[in-house]
C-alpha cells in the first residue's frame, strides 16, 4: 500500500514537472490523474485495495467536515444565546481502536471539532479523555464518536 501512494506521489510530481506548474492546485490535480490512472490498471499492478482506502479515507475527511459545519453552528448557538445555558463535563470514552496513528487522530478530529477537547489518554490506552462544552447525554455523545470518527477511523485504516 506505501509503495502506490508513494507512485501515486511520484506520478503527481512528474505531471508538475511536464506541466511546468508545481502550484498546490496543479499538484493535487495530477495527484487525481494519476489514482485515476492507477485505478485503470489496478488489477494489474494490485492497487484494487488502495483505491478502496481512498474512498475511505475521503470518507472520513468529509465526515469531518459535515460534524465541523454541525458543531460550529450549535456553538455559535450556544454563544450568542443571551443565557447561554452550558452543560460542560467530563467524559471518558472507551477505546476501540488501539494504533498510536488512530489514537491521535480521533483525539486530534475530536479537538478540531469545536465544542470538544481531548485532554487526556489513560496509561492503558483504553480511554480517552474528552471535554466537551455542552453535554446533555453523555451516553448520545459517546455512541456518536463510536459510530462516527472512530468508525471511520477503523475503515479507513484497518
């Protein structure tokens, strides 16, 4: 799997150097280019299982975005109301996935989302620490992290 995306890269970066254009924009252009050619010949070079990785990783990323817009609506909401009635806690969420790489990023897409706060893993690295800013069901907002980044998560990299 590493060594197609690193020809995934190669193949980008050898696209900017016939383009003349080594622009962000160009780049991920012929990054697209080239997954498209690969996924062409991906029965004969094996890279079926890389472009599955790569709708879920895409996946993932627009997860993501959709909890960002989500949480940063009722934020705002939460700030702007002239009561602003706010439930913080605590909440310590059990673990399903167990890599260092899948730790950090549900902690870090937790932390990016706004409203939420990883703040610690314990020891064991079974649970995670979260803070959240308005908590109504801690129960709802643990099943919602399970079914969502750290399901995702476990797809996409699993």
């Amino acid at each position: 799997m590493n060594s197609l995306f690193l020809i995934n890269i190669l193949m980008a970066l050898v696209w900017a150097a016939i383009t003349g254009s080594f622009s962000l924009p160009n780049l991920l252009f012929g990054f697209a280019l080239s997954a498209l050619a690969l996924s062409l010949i991906r029965e004969q070079v094996g890279t079926v299982g890389y472009m599955s990785r790569v709708r879920r990783v895409v996946s993932l990323f627009l997860l993501f975005l959709y909890e960002l817009v989500l949480s940063s609506i009722s934020v705002a909401k939460l700030v702007l109301s002239p009561r602003m009635k706010l439930n913080p806690a605590f909440v310590a969420y059990p673990l399903r996935v167990d890599k260092d790489f899948e730790i950090t990023l549900l902690a870090n897409l937790i932390t990016l989302t706004p409203g939420t706060l990883s703040v610690d893993v314990s020891p064991d690295r079974r649970i995670l620490y979260i803070h959240a800013i308005n908590v109504t069901d801690e129960e709802a907002l643990k099943r919602d992290i399970a079914e969502g980044f750290e399901m995702k998560i476990m797809e996409a990299f699993r």
